[in-house]
C-alpha cells in the first residue's frame, strides 16, 4: 500500500529488535507485535550459507 | 585483582539488555570493572581501552558473548560473576514471561498480524538490511531505528521501497509519528493540520513539541534517518515524504527540517517546493536561506523559528523571524542579572552538555560564530575537543554521538553519561551549565530528575569553595508526555536551574549571559 | 526450485497425515518383529555399544539377560554382555520402539500396531509399570518374576482380549486423549483410562480365570502410563512410511540411547545424526539433584517427533506441574513449536488453542534458521542402573543433530547438481 494509503489506516506495527519500543506502543494502545529478534541460525555463518543456498534455489 | 573473561558461544542479546546487565553486574561486591558484550571489534577495542583483555577474546566472533572482569579474588570469583550475570539475565526472562507470545521472525509474526502496514526495525546495523528487505518483499513501511546499515544498503533499500511506494524511515532514524502514533523517540503530541518531515530526530521532536505547545497539531511527521539528504542517497525518503504530504488532504502546511543537504539533493527538493500548492517550511540547519525563498519556500533560523512560522503561516499571521524570547526583554534583562550577580569574576566558561544531537548542533551554530567553542561536533576542525587544553575554554557536546555510546546507552536512554560529565568538566571556571531536556517515548523515565540531582551535586561541590554556577535548561516535552513537561519544569526551576520555552531561547540566554559577563570584564 | 523440497515435504505430511494407526494384536518378539532372534538385543536410540551404554541402559541389558536365561546373576550378565555375544542394534532398525532403556529381548510380549493406511508396523513391549523395572535399568528378582509374569499371564489374556475386541484405532483414542488432558508421553492417564474401558469387556470374555482377569485389570489400571507403550508404536507407525522421502527436510524419528541422541531425517533415508545427550534440567524428586541424571533417554520423543508428547503440551497443563513450569509455559512451549514444523495435525486438535491442531513436521531447516529446538517432555532415569526414575523436565535434543543433517542434506543437493 502506498504512503497516503496507509495514512488513512490504523497503524498495526510488527516491532523486530529493542523491547522497549513494543513496550511504548502497547501502552499507546496499539495493535502491535514483537518479534524477539536473533541472528538467524544463532549468527553461526557456515549453516547461514547453508539455508541461502537452499533458498537460492529458486 | 585480575581480569578474567567467560565466553557464551552463539549468545545473542540486544544491546541496550548487555549494557544494563554490565551496569548491574558492577555493582557486584569486589567487582572493579566488568563488561558485558557480544564480540564485535568496536566491544573488542572497548575491552581493551578498559584495560580488561584476555587470551580468551583472541578467538571470539560478533555472534558470541563475552564476560569480562576486572575483580578482586579474595572477595570474589568468576563462578559468582556469572551466576550473577545468569540471575539477572532470568529476572529479564521473567518479566517477559507474562507477556503475549513473541514470534521468533517477521515471517511467523505476519501470521500472528497478517494485516500489519509498518515494521519497526531496531536490530544490530550488521542484520537490519536482511530484516529490512523482508519487510519490503511484504509490502510493509518501515520505520529503520537501526544503525550502522552501509551507504549502499541504505540506497538499494530505499530506491526499492520508492518502487514500491513504500517508507523506509532510516537507517539511524530515531523519531518518526505516524497516523498520529509515535514510534521509537517521539513525543505525544496534538493531531493536526501540519505534516513534517525531519533528517533530524531531535530537531523534529523540538518542531513538534514547539507546534504542540502553540496549540497545534501535527497530521504526519515523517523520518528520513541523517543520511538520507546526502548525495549518494539523493534524499529519497525526504522526497517521497514530501510528495505524500503534498498528496494527504489532512495536512495543510508542510515543514522540512535537516542539515543542510547536498546541493543536487536540494535542488531536487526546491523544485517540489516550487510547485507545491501548499506551503513549505524549509529548516536545513543554517542552510542558504535565498535559495529556499526563492522557491516560495519559508526559511529559519531556528526550530523554533521552524514551529512559530509553521503556525504564524496556518494561522495567516504575519511570519517574522523569532529571534527573541517568549518573555518581555525586562524580565530577561532580570534574569541574566540575577545570574551573573551569582558568578565571580574567573568563572567565564560554558560547559553545554547535550543529549540530542540536532539540539547541540542548533547551539553550535547560534553560538559558534561569536565563541570559540571546543566540541565533538566543532564548526572547524581546530575546536575539535581532542584540541582543547586542559579544559579550558567553552565547551559544547553532543553525549549521544558515537564515541560516547560505545558499550553504553544514549544518554536520552540513560542519563548516566552525562551525570558523568557533570561530575568531571564542570569546575569552579564555569560559569554557564547549558542542557536539553528530552522526555517523551523512548527517553528515560525522569531526565529532569537526573538533572535535577546532577546540577544539586554540582552546587554542593562547587558550594565547598564559595561557588555558585548559573544552569539553563530547556524542555523537549509536552504535557501528554508521561514525564510530564510541567511537572519536569517545576523540578528544574525548584533546583535553580532557569528553564526556557525552547532550545533556541536557552542557547540565546545562554549568549546574553556570556555578553553580559564580557562587559563586565 | 525451493519447490522441489517443499513438494517432497508435502508429500512427508500427507504421509503422516494420512497414517491409520491400529492395534491389530499381541505376539511375542522373537516371533513377530522383523529380524529377531535369541542374542539380538534392541535396544533405545541410535546405535550403541555396550562399552558406551549408560548406567540405566547397561542395567536393563543384564536384566534381559537374566530374564532370558544367559546369565543367573547381574556379574554373569555384565560378562555375558560385554563378551559380544549379544548383537544390540537399535529399536528403530527393527520396526520398534521402546521407552527408556527400551530393551527388547526375544521372549517378551509386544503390541502389534499396522498402519492400515500403508500397511507398515509398529511394535513396542508392555509397559511394566513405576518404580524398580527393567526400562530404568533394575535387574533385581522382582524385576524378573513381573516380566514373567507378563509373559505368562498378562500377555495371553490381552491377546485374546483384542482378539475378541477387534482392531481399535490408536490415533482416534490419542486424538481423545490428547482433548482429555494427555499429551501421551509423559502423561497418559486419559488415554489409558479409554483403553481399559475400550478392552473391559472383551477381557471378561476371554477364556482365563477370573483370578487372573482381576490380575491384569489391577495391573493395567495401576500404572498410568500403559498407553505410552501404544502411543509410541502408533507414533513411529505413522512417521516410517516418510522415511525416503527424496528431498523432504521433514524429521521422522528421534531417539536416544541414554549416551547420544539420534534424528534421522526423510530426505536423508536411514542416516542418524547424532550427538551427545543432555542432561535434564527439570524437577527432581526428593533428594536427588541433576547430579543423580542419566542423559536423556529412550525412544519416547518419537510421540514428539509426530506432533503429539511435549509439542502438544497446551493441552496438558497439569504436567507442567512436573516441570516446574507453568500452564502459560504449556501454551508458550506448544506455540513456538509451530515455528519449527510445517501443518498443523488434521487429527490432532488442542482445545486450549481454540483446537488448533498440533505442530506437525519438524523441518531441519527451520529448526537451524530460528534456533528454537524441538521441546521434548520426559522423565528423568537415574544414572545407576535399578534405582529407577529420579525427576521429570523438559529436554531439548542438541543443535548439533540438525546442523549436521543440514550439512548432509546439502551435501546431497550439491552432489545431485541441484545447488552450487
């Protein structure tokens, strides 16, 4: 959706990283999720390069 | 003493939970110096500048955590430490236990919110163009808190998100109030008729809390993060910004606020300008004034400025630069006597002490040109502070930039920095204590009470030997705020400190102090 | 191309899916599973031997050796089994399973379960009950006489029981089992509450005296967990007919030894990949501590690796209690494995989750990406041989088994050209 397209929506917001930004928007009463972020595969770069080569093969 | 260091492989905690957990854990009876961090170069660096490295740092990667002490083993030991540390750790955990469930990625979140618009991104810089890109291929705006993401990153997302109408709002972009939401650093503030866009989060958080305190109300305030008027990314979210608020029939009056952009960059926003049926208000931080005239455009000389042309225009008054106080020029003639009554002769430096970095720039160029200023941000490089000579001389910092939040929250966070330099710059040569005040979301609980307890240390310190100091304030807030504008005001006037309606009028007290000082001499 | 792995994976589920698990039977092991013979120890977990096995494990092998007359007393067993004599291969490899220990010896009396779908089976021992039994490694007289016992008397009379009953459809009573509070590993009250009811009177009818009805009424109906011995088997029928798979990242088996845990992966046939067990971190009985632990043991997870046991712990908050959790700890276990499987079960339906089905299909890939392991419910065995169950926690396999079967699987990719 464009930018004045969601001007006209309720914000739903899908928080990825500090806690307490979720926090801050619960309490304004918004619709919102956290997603308790980690490095993908724990940040371990041999099975990164595992999964992108599985998902490459598109 | 030794230094000892524990090592927790694939360990991964945010930032702002590693730094409060190092904050506990030196409270620790027989601890001397401890860090808790995950391995990056810049901790790596921040060890050994601490003086707490070992063997054991040698092999470590950004993706494990590391525990290293400095401690006395006759009261203490590294088992403790790091039971400690997993105590703390659980009391985090704990409190989190009673709370919705968190999915682990965006991609399980949308299935939780299948009908989200806005994604608001604050992992580390290294893995937010990944997250950021996710977002985007899901048709979602983003809000990029996040920095440390490269230039050309940053490009390639943004020139992505421009094709897809959608916002990315950053990297580094701290302040942004969408739908009349704030996210991550804003203030409460009024619904209303004027859009902005901002480069700049402090300075944005100013305009919108000066439009809110003259009784209006903003429609979208819009981020861009600080780099987005450069020339390698040609302000694309400033444009698309400014477009969609030219486009928004709830926003009448629109104003830009940055640093000054690069000139093809500026270019390109002159032509909107030009052309926009609605009027503009430009505030690039002591940009070319003619240029932005000449397009039709309302130019400033301050965010304060900013906000009162804003509503003088709306309101079709007549718009004149604000270059005085909200106060008649008799009271503020009484107020810098009664200050400057309280100094002694030697006290003629200015230590300006800032945690937004917008707000220590605007003091920066409406004092710099008239003193030599020593500074993190300096307007030469010669007032760099690393050139200053044994303190002597004004100073004014910017606490939240980079060299000052390595290992340690921003101080809009945590005011403990600048509780520190209150404790070790000011001395019995200054005369002028110049600080912001930021409350809001995101910003600690009660800046004006760490202020507050700041300034009444100092007093007794500087008390011992017959010294009084003159404190200027000003309050980024409003009354919707949770710390409250008022209440945070009235705690700052009860310690003596002399609040301002905005950061322009306390840099300019600030000057007429210092000029009156200069006479006296 | 991705196609290609989520094509085969849907085909993995529709397996599962579409599993019938029946009881069809008892026999005797020697005479029904595949491959057995006299000096063939099944045994849990992936392949081990007999210098690695741990305390429980050791113990319920001279306990089989006693019970089968190769030694008459624990030092002569221990001999006996170190003397390679005794072949010890995995439950798994024979179409088996078995809790704890899970030693399987010729002479003792096995459920019969066939997927009638596919026409595979299953087959898991009786459950001998609580306290100094064999799956926890006691090799005590008492220990013996109850398995003799079984064989003698419990055994025939439920084999002619189902005879008379006819088949009955395991995965209909787990599905109401698991809408009654079990999750049909570690707590099987329900579902072995239905199947005394379902057999009561096929049980009267059969051909035995009454003394010895009573006996086996009594017996089943002290222990709680005698449907573990059938949730198993249904679980492992249900699952095999996926293995082979070309191409699915699905899990279809996990197990342990008490020494390692083992997966083995659709995709990747009958490979284990495995690694060292844990320790669980759990609650522990009166005056025993995670000092007193074995490793992790048995086949039992193969009920989580089908969706059900731990993964379906939202819809048994009461064995939180023995975790040392919390009903929301249920619910929040139960959600986030939905992270790491592929469907939710058409059979299995959790009430406390609005009867979401159960998380079924553990995906290697997904489990390495978010790094959120597979939960497994389970009871804790004391290190020692015959002291019996110390606790009972929550346990995770360890990364280690996904990562390597994630390299394997890759391997495979780009040994068949399909990825760089």
């Amino acid at each position: 959706m464009s930018v004045n397209e969601l001007f006209k929506k309720d914000l739903k917001v899908v928080n990825i990283g500090l806690k307490s930004f979720y926090n801050d928007l619960k309490s304004q009463n918004l619709t919102a999720v956290h997603v308790n972020w980690k490095p993908k595969a724990g940040g371990k770069t041999r099975m990164v390069s595992l999964l992108d080569k599985l998902k490459k093969m598109n | 003493m030794i230094i000892q260091t524990i090592v927790k492989k694939n360990a991964y905690y945010d930032s702002v939970t590693l730094m409060l957990l190092s904050r506990e854990l030196k409270k620790l009876e027989g601890v001397e110096e401890i860090l808790v961090g995950m391995g990056t170069d810049l901790n790596i660096e921040l060890v050994q500048n601490l003086g707490l490295f070992s063997g054991e740092l040698e092999s470590i990667t950004s993706n494990d955590l590391f525990i290293s002490a400095k401690f006395d083993e006759t009261r203490t030991n590294l088992e403790a430490i790091e039971a400690a540390f997993v105590e703390q750790l659980n009391k985090t955990d704990q409190k989190e236990a009673d709370d919705d469930y968190q999915p682990p990625t965006l991609k399980s979140a949308l299935q939780y919110l299948p009908d989200a618009n806005m994604v608001v991104v604050s992992v580390p810089g290294q893995s937010a163009a990944d997250v950021v890109d996710e977002a985007l291929d899901n048709d979602l705006h983003v809000m990029l808190f996040s920095d440390n993401v490269s230039v050309e990153d940053e490009l390639r997302l943004k020139q992505k998100a421009v094709n897809k109408g959608l916002l990315v709002m950053g990297p580094d972009c701290g302040t942004a109030i969408i739908n009349g939401a704030p996210l991550c650093f804003a203030n409460a503030v009024r619904r209303g008729r004027i859009g902005v866009v901002g480069a700049s989060g402090t300075g944005t958080q100013e305009v919108t809390v000066q439009i809110h305190q003259m009784g209006g109300g903003l429609s979208q305030v819009i981020g861009t993060g600080g780099r987005d008027l450069k020339e390698e990314i040609g302000g694309l979210m400033m444009i698309q910004g400014f477009q969609a608020l030219i486009d928004d029939p709830e926003t009448d009056l629109i104003v830009l606020i940055s640093k000054p952009p690069a000139a093809s960059v500026a270019e390109k926003i002159y032509r909107i300008a030009r052309q926009s049926a609605k009027p503009v208000v430009i505030d690039f931080i002591g940009g070319d004034r003619a240029a932005i005239e000449a397009v039709g455009a309302i130019a400033c000389i301050s965010l304060e400025d900013a906000a009162r042309k804003a509503m003088a225009k709306l309101n079709g008054q007549k718009v004149a630069d604000f270059v005085g106080f909200s106060l008649p020029e008799a009271e503020i003639e009484q107020i810098v006597d009664k200050a400057v009554a309280t100094l002694k002769p030697d006290q003629t430096e200015l230590r300006a002490l800032f945690t937004g970095g917008t707000l220590a720039d605007e003091a920066m160029k409406l004092l710099g040109g008239r003193y030599a200023i020593y500074s993190n941000i300096p307007l030469s490089p010669e007032m760099a502070i690393e050139n200053m000579p044994d303190q002597k001389g004004h100073l004014c910092l910017d606490l939240g930039e980079d060299r000052f939040t390595r290992g340690r929250p921003h101080p809009m966070i945590d005011p403990q920095t600048r509780t520190e330099f209150f404790r070790s710059h000011v001395d019995e040569q200054t005369a002028v204590i110049l600080v912001d005040v930021v409350l809001g979301f995101g910003s600690h609980a009660d800046p004006a009470g760490a202020v507050v307890d700041s300034v009444r240390e100092v007093r007794e310190r500087l008390g011992k030997v017959g010294r009084e100091v003159v404190v200027v304030a000003s309050v980024c807030g409003t009354d919707l705020d949770s710390q409250n504008l008022e209440r945070s005001v009235r705690a700052l006037e009860s310690e003596g400190v002399i609040v301002m309606p905005s950061n322009a009028q306390a840099v300019r007290l600030t000057d007429r102090v210092f000029q009156r000082l200069e006479k006296g001499n | 191309m991705e196609n290609l792995i989520e094509k085969a994976n849907q085909q993995v589920l529709e397996i599962i899916q579409n599993a019938r698990p029946t009881l069809i039977g008892l026999g005797i092991a020697g005479e029904v599973i595949p491959g057995m013979e006299k000096n063939l120890f099944l045994h849990a977990g992936p392949p081990v031997t007999w210098e690695r096995m741990s305390g429980p494990m050791r113990g319920a092998v001279m306990a089989g050796l006693i019970y089968e007359g190769f030694a008459s007393t624990p030092e002569e067993a221990a001999k006996v089994a170190a003397s390679g004599k005794i072949r010890f291969e995995p439950c798994h490899h024979h179409q088996s399973v078995g809790p704890m220990a899970g030693v399987v010896t010729s002479s003792m009396p096995v459920w019969i379960i066939e997927n009638t779908t596919y026409g595979n089976k299953a087959f898991c021992t009786l459950n001998e009950g609580l306290g100094k039994v064999l799956r926890f490694g006691a090799y005590g007289e008492e220990v013996i006489t109850r398995l003799k016992w079984m064989e003698a008397v419990l055994y025939p009379v439920l084999k002619e029981a189902i005879a008379i009953h006819g088949p009955i459809d395991l995965k209909n009573m787990i599905a109401q089992g698991v809408q009654m509070g079990d999750e049909v590993h570690n707590r099987n009250k329900a579902s072995t509450s239905l199947l005394i009811r379902e057999i009561a009177s096929s049980i009267v009818k059969t051909s035995f005296s009454d003394e010895d009805k009573v006996k086996v009424f009594d017996f089943l109906n002290s222990n709680d967990h005698t449907y573990l011995n059938l949730s198993m088997p249904a679980a492992k029928a249900s699952l095999d007919p996926a293995g082979g798979v070309k191409y699915s990242t699905i899990v279809y088996t996990m197990a342990r030894n008490g020494t390692d845990f083992g997966i083995r992966v659709a995709g990747l046939g009958d490979r284990w990949f495995t690694a060292p067990a844990e320790i669980i971190n759990g609650l522990y009985f009166p005056g025993f501590t995670m000092d007193d632990a074995n490793p992790d043991i048995g086949d039992s997870c193969i009920t989580e690796t089908l969706g059900i046991g731990g993964f379906s712990m939202a819809t048994a908050p009461a064995i939180v209690q023995f975790v040392g959790g919390t009903p929301k700890d249920a619910m929040r276990y139960t959600t986030s494995m939905y992270e790491i499987t592929t469907e939710e079960s058409k059979a299995y339906k959790l009430p406390p989750l609005n009867f979401r089905g159960a998380p079924t299909g553990i995906d290697i890939r997904k489990v390495v990406e978010t790094q959120i392991l597979p939960v497994i419910n389970t009871g804790i065995a004391h290190k020692d041989p015959g002291v019996g169950q110390v606790g009972a926690g929550i346990v995770n396999p360890p990364m280690a088994c996904f990562e390597q079967a994630l390299e394997a699987y890759v391997k495979l990719l780009e040994d068949e050209g399909l990825v760089e």
